[in-house]
C-alpha cells in the first residue's frame, strides 16, 4: 500500500479553523492539533467533525484543539508542508512590546495551561519513552537480571535518566519558541543551570554577604527554568530593541545571558523552587487528608481535564513531587483514570451491534491499552455518554484502591499504562497494588458495558432530540421498534409527523426546502454522520435541479470554500447545515459555484450555490441534500416533512417551542 494523502485534510482542517491568516501557531501532542488562532469564533467546529479522521474539536487552555487521534502525526506534517506554520505565534518578537497582554478572552488558568502545554507537548514522545527506559530499568535492578556494574545496565540506566537530569534544555528549547526569544541563549541559560551538577569544585552553596546562593538544584528543574526562560526572553527583547544593530551580534547574548544569568541564580531560580516546593506541599497536605477520597475524586475526574486538554495545569506537579520528594501520588491515580476508559471501549467492542462501531472501538482499545485515551473518549465512550460515565466510575475506584493502598510512582511519565508499571517498584510501595487498581478500574468499567451496553442506538437521545422528550410515535410503533434499531426508530421519527401532539406548542419557524426534489427520510441517508441524528434533527432531499437557495431568513455563518456546505442562522434562532452531497467535499470544488460568503444576509429565496447534479453523480458521488436543524435540543419538536415534493414554496420542517 501506498502512503496515504493527508493534504485535502490538511487544507480542509486550515480552512475550518478560519484559514491560513487566522492561525499564529501550531503544535501536536499525541493526539491533538493545538492550534493558535486569532480569532477562534472564525472556526467551523460542526465542519471540523464532519470531516475525516477528525475526532471533535474543543477549545481550551486558550488553544483550539483538532482531536485526531492515532493519524495526527501525519496530519500535522502535511499542514507544516503546506503552510509552513510556526511553533510560536506568527507575530514576531521584535513587533512585541514587552507588556504585551495576552488575548483578554483567556483567563490566567488559560494561559498558564496554553504555557505548560506548548512547553511539553513538543516532546512528550521522548518523556514517555525515557519512563518506559526507567521501568526497564528498575526491572533489571530489582531482579538482579544484570550485575549493578554491567555496562549494558548502566546505558540503559543513564538513557533512561539523562532527560530527566537535564530536562531544563528542553524546556528551553520549546519555552523559548512559546516566549518568542532565541533558542540558542535560552539553551545557555539553561546549560548554565545545569553546569554546577558537573563539576565537583563548584560548591552546593555559596553565600553572597548573608545571602544563600544555591548552585546544585536545578537538575531537572521545570517552574524555575520556565521562569529564566520567561525573564530572558524580556531581557533579550529589550537589548534588540536599545542596541545599536552593529552591536547585536555579540552583545545582545553577551548582556542578556549577565543579566538574566544574574537575576537566574540570585532571584528567579530561588523563587521557582519555592513555588515549585509550595505547589509539593500543597498537593501532598490534600491528597493525605484522605487518599481514599481524594483518589476517588481525582481517578473521576481526570479524564474530564483530558477532555479539554487541561491535564497540563495538573501533570507538572507530579515531575515537581518526583523532585521533592523522591516520589508521586497522582500518577498512580492517572494510570487507573487510563484503565477506566480503556476497559469501557474495550467493553464496547463486545456490545457494538454496527460493524463501523466495532473497529472504531478495536482501534480505539489499542491505543487506549498504550495510554492515548482520547480516540477511545470520543470515537464511542463520550459520543454515547454511557461508557464515558463507565469509564469515570471505573477511574473512581480504581483510584480509591492505588490512594488507599499508598501506591507511589518513582519516576515521571507524561502517558501512563502497564509498561509503566515498574515505575512503582520501590520503598513504601506496591506494584501489586498498583495492578490491582488497574484491573479494578478496567474490569468495572468493562462489565459496566457488558451489562447496560453503551447507548450504541441511542434512541433515546434520538427521541430527545426531536421532540425533547415528548412521545411522538405511537405505543404501537414504539412497542414494534422495540427501541432497539437506530435507523428504523429514527425514520419512524420522521415519519411520525402527524403524530406529533403539537397542539400544544408555539410554531417558531418553518424551514422551506433550499432544493427542488424529493424528501427522503434522514435515517435512509446514506452517511452515518447524518443518518445517525447527531448532527441534528433534519431530513435529506434528492435534487432535481442544481438551485441552491437559502430556506430562510437570515445571516451565513458557514460557507464552505468548496461550495458544498452551508451554515445559516435564521432570525428565530434556528441554527441550520445545508449540505449538497455525501462525501462532496473531496471534489475540492469542481461542479459547484457558490454564490455567497459567510456573512451575508440573505432572505428566503436568495441563492447559495449552483451546482451540477448529474456531473457530481457522474464523478461517483451521491447528491442527497442535507437539511439539519443543529440546535435541535434547543426546542421541543423539530417535524420533518417527507410527504410531498420538495420546492422554496413548501415547508420542509417545523421547528417549534
């Protein structure tokens, strides 16, 4: 097999989050696109979804995150071959006043966790592998596989421990680039803190008049290299810009490594330490109040911060615990948090009745068995709610079990699973333990699956959505359905309009069709995203010509550069997707001529696009026009209308409060 082509995705994905302009930086992680926008309401989240290998997108953590999963590497590479983006925002540091504020949308915790995350993220791969290198390691150590001396001992030894030792280098490689100063007198800095640790003529401490200076702590320091970084990057910024640029050259690093070198050694490493030893503190006086309790909370929880991305606010204190205490608590609760979500989709692939689900959950399963939880979130744990909530209460336990039991982790790792495990080897500890909270948290989560299923048909999140809880079939059709067949409930649903008791409700807009044609019900749509439901209630349109117009008033919000999409919100408020085609967007294009841009008013009538039906069908492609109402649960009945020809002057749905 060839290479796959990720390069429509890439330039889809650019364009969905508001094009090549409104991107200032981009980074992964092991499954995510952190993007940095300028504006983030320019992105099209319901477009970013809907298109492949795209698991959802979120913002958080003052980032808008485009959730790919295992592909994401590939995907990233085939944006920076096309557009090239930086690292850092495409603002550049010689543009920056030094008290530039950041974008008064993100709160400080935002912007705390857009720091750590952009700082980390870039090599999280190496921090995972070095854990694993550790755990080899500590095997080799405990069972006496090698004698203590073994050379082939003390290189795995030293590979697995030489990150850590000289972790702020790499913070100050990818600090620098989040701080917008050079990397290279970043990495002086850095090196300078770490040089004391190599040469044993430098003593621990010295003392400047009364003042203590400590010269042999900051191996593997993380809050005071990110501190140095910080103030180096200001000091930098401001010799640019006072310099004459005949003197740069030399003297801006010259100066800037003395003072920054200075205010490192004598203030900011210090203060660092101290926050980073207060943060220690903190979490160790909560945690031991009751480690059951607290396990408890944290083993729920920590997948719901996964989920926004703000695991990074939370993660360094276990590196930071590591260094002070020689040990960590909170890894031990991350490992069975993993185990949860794990054992839920891998329970999943048991119950799954549509075959698209149960490769979605095997793929999902495998990389949740290597500790990357997110396809296994929202390929089917979160989209189908159960086995999410599964998965938490499987982490609550599991959670409770390792804090109860006193387990401990020896060494930092950013990605936890059974490969990890040796990681917990050590005095006061218990491997045993530890396995016993991962198979605990595992197995609830997965006979919790077996026994109530994960809502793979989802009916009732169906019926919901169409009529907000209200009854709209009959006993009769209910009963014959038998709540168990997605498809035939969600068609008996748009057939079901007469049914509908709406006597009682307050009619707020009447969707005409944009297209001449014939109704079809959503449910016999042949795309999964729309027959499903979870896009919206809504109803699909076979064309007979090749008008677009728009069935409302109101205003574009979405206009797909493709001309294959459109996103209107009506003057009721009724949000709606038009979509021309099933999987049309791969025609980059061709065929179409769209007629509007995002923005613009239109009135019922006013043309969107025109298109060539019988070329798209010619080229393979289905021409099914989608409809959809994607703020369904906004109201209490949406009623589709499949009875008669499809035209601007029939009404297609009813929306109604």
């Amino acid at each position: 097999m060839g290479k796959k082509d990720y390069s429509q995705l890439a330039m889809d994905i650019v364009a969905n989050v508001g094009g090549k302009e409104n991107v200032k930086s981009l980074i992964h992680c092991a499954t995510r696109l952190r993007f940095r926008l300028n504006d983030q309401s320019k992105a099209n989240k319901e477009i970013l979804e809907d298109l492949p290998n795209v698991l959802t997108a979120v913002s958080a953590g003052g980032q808008y995150q485009v959730v790919i999963g295992d592909e994401v590497v590939p995907v990233y590479e085939a944006i920076m071959e096309k557009y090239g983006f930086s690292a850092v925002d495409s603002k550049s540091s010689a543009d920056q006043s030094d008290d530039e504020e950041p974008a008064q949308s993100e709160n400080w915790f935002e912007r705390f966790v857009a720091v750590i995350s952009g700082i980390f993220t870039p090599f999280i791969s190496v921090l995972a592998g070095v854990g694993v290198l550790k755990g080899v390691a500590i095997l080799i150590a405990t069972f006496h596989w090698l004698p203590a001396n073994s050379p082939i001992f003390l290189i795995i030894n030293t590979l697995a421990s030489g990150v850590f030792t000289l972790l702020p280098i790499f913070i100050a490689i990818t600090a620098a680039d989040k701080f917008n100063t050079n990397r290279y007198i970043a990495v002086a800095l850095a090196a300078a803190m770490i040089y004391p640790l190599t040469d044993s003529q430098i003593p621990k401490v010295a003392h400047l008049w009364d003042y203590a200076v400590n010269f042999k702590t900051y191996g593997g320091a993380v809050i005071p290299t990110i501190l140095a970084i910080w103030l180096e990057s200001h000091v930098e910024r401001w010799f640019k810009k006072h310099l004459p640029a005949v003197m740069q050259l030399v003297f801006v690093p010259f100066l800037t490594l003395i003072v920054a070198g200075l205010l490192t050694f004598l203030v900011i490493g210090p203060l660092g330490t101290a926050l980073g030893t207060g943060l220690a503190y903190g979490y160790k006086f909560l945690y031991e109040l009751s480690p059951l309790i607290a396990g408890g909370i944290l083993g729920a929880t920590f997948q719901i911060f996964v989920i926004f991305g703000l695991h990074w606010g939370i993660l360094p204190i276990s590196m930071i615990n590591v260094q002070t205490y020689g040990y960590d608590t909170l890894l031990a609760v991350m490992l069975v948090a993993v185990a949860g979500q794990f054992g839920a989709v891998a329970g999943s692939i048991f119950k799954a009745k549509k075959m698209k689900n149960r490769e979605i959950a095997i793929s999902a399963a495998i990389s949740g068995f290597f500790g990357i939880t997110e396809p296994a979130i929202y390929g089917i744990n979160l989209k189908y709610k159960k086995g999410f909530i599964f998965g938490l209460v499987g982490g609550a336990l599991g959670g409770a079990v390792v804090s109860a039991a006193g387990v401990k982790c020896f060494s930092y790792t950013p990605i936890m699973n059974i490969f990890e495990m040796p990681l917990f080897i050590g005095k006061n500890s218990s491997i045993v333990w530890a396995s016993i909270g991962f198979v605990v948290a595992l197995l609830s989560s997965f006979l919790l699956v077996l026994i109530f299923g994960f809502n793979e048909n989802n009916t009732e999140k169906l019926f919901a959505k169409v009529t907000s809880g209200k009854k709209s079939l009959t006993e009769k059709k209910t009963a014959k359905l038998g709540l168990d067949d997605q498809d035939e409930a969600a068609a008996a649903v748009e057939s079901a309009g007469p049914e509908i008791d709406t006597s009682k409700l307050t009619l707020v807009d009447t969707v005409f069709s944009p297209i001449v044609g014939q109704p079809v019900p959503l449910a016999k749509v042949n795309d999964p995203v729309f027959s499903s439901g979870a896009m919206g209630a809504g109803i699909g349109v076979i064309p007979a010509n090749g008008t677009c117009v728009s069935p409302v008033d109101g205003e574009v919000t979405v206009a797909f550069p493709t001309g294959h999409a459109y996103g209107i919100k009506a003057e009721s408020g009724a949000e709606l997707l038009i979509h021309i085609g099933i999987n049309t967007v791969e025609l980059k294009g061709e065929h179409f001529a769209p007629k509007v841009e995002a923005g613009a008013k239109v009135k019922k009538g006013d043309v969107l696009v025109v298109f060539d039906p019988d070329k798209i069908k010619e080229a393979g492609y289905d021409t099914t026009t989608m409809i959809l109402v994607t703020n369904t649960n906004e109201y209490e009945a949406v009623v589709p209308e499949t009875r008669k020809p499809a035209s601007s002057e029939e009404a297609l749905i009813r929306i109604y409060k």
